[in-house]
C-alpha cells in the first residue's frame, strides 16, 4: 500500500501588527485614534498659551511675545500638516504617528530647563526678535510633531474615497473640541494652580501616556518598546533637571543664598516671597514671575522701596487734607495701609486675589483697616460715582503697567473720580528722559489732554520709578510741601548742584524734622532718594517724543519696546 508522503512545515506564530488600512481596525482602535485627535488638539492650545507664560518673566507679556507665540504656532501647524501628509502617504503605519507624538513630548519637557538660559541670552536683541526666536526654538519642533496628527489619522480611518469628508469633518471637529477644553483647562485651571514648569511636565506626560496605550497594546514591537522606554527616561531627566532648585526652600538672589518664604502661582503669574539677613539687617522682597516688586524691613514694617513713601508723599503735598483715598493696585499693600493706618478711609482695587494672603502673612497688610475690591480698577471706577481727595495708581503687569489704565479716556474717568482738590498720583517704571522713553513723554501729552497744561507735574526718582501728578483743578498747587519754612534752606536746596550736595541738605531737614511727618517718615535707605526725587521735576517739551494714548490706539509696546527690554533686565538682574 502506497503511503501519502505529507511535507511538514514548522509552524508560525502570528506577528500583531499594527492595521495599515482602516477596514483593519477594531472599533476600539477607532475611538483611540479619535481620543488622540481630542488630545493632541488640547495640548497643541495648551502649549501655546503656557509658552507665553512660560517667557513672560524674561521677555514680558507685551503683545511681541503674544505675536511670536501665535506666529511659530501656525507655521508649527502648517509644517507638521504637510509632514504628516508626506509621511502617511508613503509609510501608512501609526507608530510612526506616535513616535512623533513621544518626541514632541521629549522636547517640550526639554524647555522647562531652556526656557531660562536661552532667554537672557536673547535679551541682548531686540524684543521682537527676541521673542521669535525664543517662541521658535521652544515650541516650534514639538508643536510640527503635533500637528501630524491630523493627516494621519485622515489617512488611517478613510475607508474610501466617498467617506474621506465625513472622516475629516470629524476629525477636525474632535480636534477642535480638544482644543477648546485645553484652552479653558490651561486658563482656568492649571495656571491659577500650578507652577508653569510643572504644567508643561503633566501635558508631556500626557502624551507619553498616550503613545504607551498605543504602542504597548496595538503597535506591539521590539522596537517600538525600547523607544517608549528611552523617552520615558529622557522626560524624566529633563523634568529632575528643569524642576531642582525652583521648589526649595532656598535660592540664590543678589549674590546671596534667601529664605524662599512663600510660592504660589495665580492668573497673573508666580508669586514668591524671599527673606535675607545681612549686614544692613532684614530685607524681605516680593516677586512676581521673577521680577522684583517690593522690598520690605520686617523689623522696622517698613518698606525699603522708593515707590511707597513717593507715592503717599507726592499726595500728601499736592493735596489741602485727604480723608479718603484709593488705591488701584495694592501690590504687597504697603501703600494703602500707609493711609488706612493713619485714619484716612482706604479704598483699594487689586486684580490678582492671590497676592491677599501673601501681604497679610508677609508685609503686615491688615484689610479689615479698609474696604478691598478684588477686580479690574477701571472697570471699578465704570460703575461707581464715589470722589476721592486722592487716586493713587500703582497698577503692574509684570515691568508696564496695564494699557487700559493709561489712556485719555481712562485718565478722563479718573478725574471724574476727585474731589474738587483732589489730586491723580502715578507710579510708572522707566527712563525718565524724553529722548528715551516714550512711554513717558506720551503719558504726561495724555494726562495734560485729560487734566490741563498747567495740571500735571513730573518727578524722577534717578532709580528707574517716575511718577506723575494730575489735579482736578487743572492747576496744582503745593498745599504741603516737604519743604521747612525756612526760604534758606529752600534756596540752598535749589542751589544745590550735584546730587551729593541735594542729598547733604535733605539731611539736614531730616535730622530737624525728627522722623516726624508723613514726608519724613519712610525707611533710613530712602530718605536721600526721596529728597532728591522731589527736586527732580521734569519737562517734556518736545511733543515728537509722545503721543497722546487712547484706548482705540496706545503703541506704547511697539514703540517703547527698547526701554521695557532694559527696565526688565535691571528687574532680573539680581537672578541667578
């Protein structure tokens, strides 16, 4: 009998593969490749709005910063939409997909330890250029790798030619929606919560768990594991790197190590208080995304800054008596205490709630001494019809004060606001020199617009605070000068021709006044320096150095934008 001879064959296990074609797909692979989109999208909205944040203590929150961000994020999306046509083309597999999604996750853990180094070294340029470039070498690669996401996943779920724009109008509409949650995500919630370094690791840890589903449970290779593990342990490098030192309980600061006393993020920035005894005693300073906002004796309760006795000072001696005052923006509320503290009813509007608790604890603010708003000062003046014998206006975003609070119309509102003698005092930071400063050649063409030639006065401190006076009248008048009666003395001051020589006869008063006084009363460190802002008056008198700034049209940023780069590197200076 004839035996049937059969051939064996070894047998092969089948190799999981990842699908090439969407009738591969399993339904549970479908809603994944749709949950992607929605976060890709979320993150793609979330890295834009954290990336200005995350330049704004460096570069500042001018629009140039806004611009650049905005601007390397469309050519990001353009790029990694053709990218990602090109490739999915050519090599329809999705792991390729989310290991462009791993290494843009890779990167954008690598900017919480750039972000620092590579914009003071941008400094040195123009701040348009600065801001590009930064915008650019951060966020452009991750945010190209991120937007491939969407002509893939096109690609992959088209079953045929007659479904391709249903697929893509869902697809982009998915995406969208992811979008629009990681924009209220990012601005409501992470950035009031967390610190931005820390944002930034969370959403590329997102990514990295996306791409681990994936790549662990459908593109199952060899390959494919070694890279997820390679960038898992390059993210956290990065992330230990970009997050040793900031979360302390020391920094380094003017040459010295500090006490980090208190860290707290908010809507309007990082807040941090930081506390050093040295030779000159106690100093206590307050910081805001890294620039320098008060510096306060503790011992003494006194602030060791310029702005806070000039500001009292300034409406004290343009102003018959004040019984009530208000203060738009409170800052660590050294001002508005210097009023309530001596009885004059306070109000004070503060737009950044979280600085509250920081000036209670730290900077002996007590607010049951006055009545506090929290919310925008213009918006307050809009819906009140109160009058103040005094508007103090301290109003910062990081180191420019807010444009909507200088304008015509503003100022024009604020008027409306004084008593009969009441008097307008600004703290603005700047060079003081017309030749250099627009911003303050405009704001004094814009306060005389609102309130009369003769009813603006301008003093310099010397120390990069220069501070606006406006009276109701149309005219000011010196009701209280910090001056003694003596004409003597006041003919020897204004003799006085060198610094040295104001200072030695500011002195003098000081000594005969006995400390006494709301002029004489501030922190030893600034008396000299409030002396000799007061002799300090300047004139602007050539009108091409400004322009009056309205809300429909205020480019102080555009062109005053050399200055604002100077006045925050000397805000950053003293950083390590």
């Amino acid at each position: 009998m004839a035996k049937t001879c059969r051939q064996l064959h070894p047998v092969k296990k089948n190799k999981v593969t990842a699908p090439t074609v969407a009738s591969d797909m399993s339904p549970l692979l479908r809603t994944f490749l749709y949950i992607t989109a929605a976060i890709t999208g979320a993150v793609i909205l979330i890295v834009e709005i954290l990336g200005a944040k995350m330049l704004s203590p460096y570069l500042g929150t001018s629009h140039f910063v806004w611009t650049a961000q905005i601007a390397v994020t469309l050519v990001a999306l353009s790029a990694g939409y053709f990218a990602g046509g090109w490739l999915v083309d050519r090599s329809p597999k999705l792991n390729r997909l989310y290991y462009a999604i791993l290494a843009s996750a890779v990167y954008l853990c690598a900017t919480v330890p750039m972000v620092k180094p590579l914009c003071l070294k941008l400094m040195s340029l123009p701040l348009e250029w600065a801001a590009l470039l930064a915008s650019a070498f951060l966020f452009l690669v991750p945010l190209a790798l991120l937007a491939m996401t969407g002509p893939f996943l096109v690609r992959m779920l088209t079953q045929s030619v007659k479904t391709i724009g249903t697929n893509m109008g869902r697809l982009t509409a998915i995406s969208t929606l992811g979008s629009v949650a990681g924009c209220v995500l990012i601005g409501f919630v992470l950035i009031p919560h967390l610190p931005n370094s820390v944002t930034m690791l969370i959403t590329a840890g997102v990514l990295v768990a996306l791409s681990g589903v994936y790549l662990i449970i459908w593109g199952r290779t060899e390959a494919g594991f070694t890279v997820l593990v390679v960038a898992i342990v390059i993210c956290l490098s990065f992330g230990y790197s970009g997050l040793r030192g900031q979360f302390g309980k020391r920094m380094k600061y003017d040459n010295a190590n500090w006490d980090v006393l208190y860290r707290e993020n908010s809507n309007y920035g990082e807040l941090l208080v930081i506390q050093h005894r040295g030779a000159y005693g106690v100093r206590r300073v307050y910081l805001n995304d890294k620039l320098t906002q008060n510096t306060y004796d503790p011992e003494e309760q006194k602030s060791r800054s310029l702005f806070t006795g000039a500001l009292r000072w300034l409406a004290h001696a343009y102003t018959p008596k004040i019984e009530r005052v208000l203060c738009i923006g409170m800052g660590a509320g050294i001002v508005p205490m210097q009023f309530a503290s001596v009885g004059i009813e306070t109000d004070v509007v503060e737009i950044n709630g979280a600085v509250v608790p920081l000036a209670e604890k730290y900077f002996d603010f007590d607010s049951s001494k006055l009545t506090l708003t929290i919310g925008d000062g213009r918006q307050f003046l809009n819906q009140n019809d109160d009058r103040y014998d005094a508007i103090i206006l301290d109003a910062f975003l990081g180191d420019s004060s807010p444009s909507h609070l200088m304008t015509k119309e503003a100022f024009t509102e604020m008027r409306r606001h004084l008593t009969e003698r009441g008097v307008l005092v600004i703290n603005s930071f700047g060079e003081s020199s017309p030749d250099r400063q627009f911003f303050a050649a405009s704001l004094d063409q814009t306060l005389r617009a609102a309130f009369g030639q003769k009813g603006v006065k301008v003093h310099a401190s010397g120390y990069g605070n220069v501070f606006f006076v406006a009276a109701s009248a149309g005219e000011l008048t010196e009701h209280n000068p910090p001056i003694p009666p003596d004409s003597e003395a006041k003919q020897r001051l204004d003799d006085a021709s060198t610094d040295e020589a104001t200072i030695a006869e500011w002195r003098k008063w000081h000594a005969a006044a006995k400390g006494q006084g709301p002029f004489f009363s501030e922190h030893a460190q600034v008396q000299s320096e409030m002396g000799l802002m007061w002799k300090k008056q300047l004139a602007f008198d050539d009108p091409s150095k400004g322009q009056i700034l309205r809300d429909d049209f205020n480019p102080v940023e555009f062109y005053d934008s050399r200055n604002r780069e100077d006045n925050r590197r000397n805000l950053v200076e003293y950083l390590e």
